[in-house]
C-alpha cells in the first residue's frame, strides 16, 4: 500500500465511529474487496474503483442498522481524500463516487465498474440474515451459482481475511 493510500486509510478510519470489527466494519470491507476483485477479472471493471469502493461505501456509516445517508457520506468523504488516491482520474472517482451513493438503492446499473462494486458488496449480505437475489446483481459475473455459493459461504461465515491485519497494522489498531 502507497503512502498516500495508507493516509487515506487511517483517515478513514479515524472518523469510522463503529466498530472496526463490527458487521459494517473492516472484514466486510475486506470481503467486499475480494468479492470485486473476483468480480472485476470478469467483468473488466476498473479495478481500481472497485478497490477504493471496498474502503470508502461504509466508511461514514453511524449505525450498524439503517442509515440511509452513509453512502453518500462516504462519497463525501472520497472527494475530500482525492488527492491521497493519486493516480486516480476524476473519471474513476467520479464512478467511484456514483457506486457509493447508490449502493443501498436495490437497483443494478449497467456500466460494469458501478455494478461490480454493487454486486461485491451484495455478495456479503448473509453476515446480516439477508438472502442474496440474483435478480438485484447487475453482473452475470456475480449470478454465476459458484460465485454465490462461496460468497455465501464466506459471508455466512463472517470469514476474516487476512488483509484485515495488514489494515489494523497500518491504523495502528
């Protein structure tokens, strides 16, 4: 992880006011990272959205139930951290932008980047007792029966990956 990025991580999760372990916390983002990233070889998404989709959809939730405004807020929180995501284009924080305040609409979305970022963090809604339906996955990359079936399991599971020590170490957590 580049300097930059790993300033943009602890500035994250410095205003992150739950639990960094908590259902919303780091090892969602993580398996939403490796579920896009999985996603991404497929779908050709810009892999580098997607990534920065993982850290940023949740990063200004304040309640582990409702909050209809984290999305934007993480949106927010992105543009105030631009110039730490160097070399991302405007183009790709724009996308960036779009994927976190549209992320809890229920809706899918054509372009492949915004959809796989969607698309990766719906494939981690068991952790939360919600049944994922392929008909609100804008990707056939993630309808695929073995994609959801180790999503669930992962999910399920509330598998911690091992990117979430090398979060913690970086944070100081």
């Amino acid at each position: 992880m580049s300097c930059t990025r790993s300033i943009a991580l602890r500035t994250i999760v410095q205003g992150y006011t739950l639990p960094l372990m908590g259902i919303h916390g780091l090892p969602h983002w993580a398996r939403v990272l490796d579920n896009g990233r999985r996603l991404a070889a497929e779908t050709g998404a810009d892999l580098a959205v997607v990534e920065l989709f993982a850290v940023f959809h949740d990063a200004r939730r304040v309640s582990e139930g409702g909050d209809r405004e984290h999305g934007r807020q993480g949106a927010e929180l992105a543009r105030q951290l631009a110039d730490l995501l160097a070399p991302v284009t405007d183009a790709e924080l724009a996308l960036l932008c779009e994927a976190c305040e549209g992320h809890t609409a229920g809706l899918t979305h054509p372009d492949p980047t915004v959809g796989t970022c969607w698309d990766a963090d719906r494939l981690d809604l068991w952790r939360v007792g919600i049944e994922v339906r392929p008909t609100l996955l804008s990707t056939a990359a993630a309808r695929e029966r073995g994609v959801l079936a180790w999503a669930r399991e992962r999910s399920s599971g509330e598998v911690v990956l091992p990117i979430v020590g090398e979060w913690m170490a970086v944070v100081g957590g």
